[in-house]
C-alpha cells in the first residue's frame, strides 16, 4: 500500500490503482484501500468508478454497523453508551 501511496503523489494514478487492487486482492476488503483507489479515480476525472468504490465502504459499513442507517440530518449522531 505504500508504494500505492508514493505513486499517488507522483500523480502516477493507474499505476496507484494497480498497487491498491493488488494489495486488496491479498488482505481482502479494507476500507482505506477502497478509498485510495476511489481518491485516484476522482483525480482522473472517472467518477462513476470513484463512487462505485465509495458506495462499496458505505454499503461494507451499514452491513456491519446496521445503525449507520438510521442516521439523518435530524439525528446526525448517537449517545455514545448506544449500542
């Protein structure tokens, strides 16, 4: 991932993506991957594919946190002792 990360800076997006889905082919879903790949998409302008990667951790998230759901703008937060 940090070589993902180096090439991102370089503004060598492609081959960042490449790295990201190596690296997430190996240790599987992990959010901050998705993200990276989802960041390099939007640099270069591909949207539809940076929100496919955005929409997948949100999805990801309500699967495993069923109570992100129910947040809203009139309910943007939970009590911390709410499980």
């Amino acid at each position: 991932m940090n070589e993902g990360c180096i090439q991102f800076k370089l503004e060598e997006h492609e081959r960042a993506i490449e790295l990201f889905k190596e690296a997430s082919k190996m240790c599987g879903f992990n959010a901050e991957l998705y993200y990276n790949i989802a960041l390099c998409y939007y640099e270069m302008g591909t949207f539809s594919e940076a929100y496919f990667y955005l929409d997948t951790i949100i999805r990801r998230a309500y699967e495993l946190y069923p109570k992100l759901k129910m947040v809203k703008p009139e309910n943007p937060v939970f009590e911390k002792n709410d499980k």
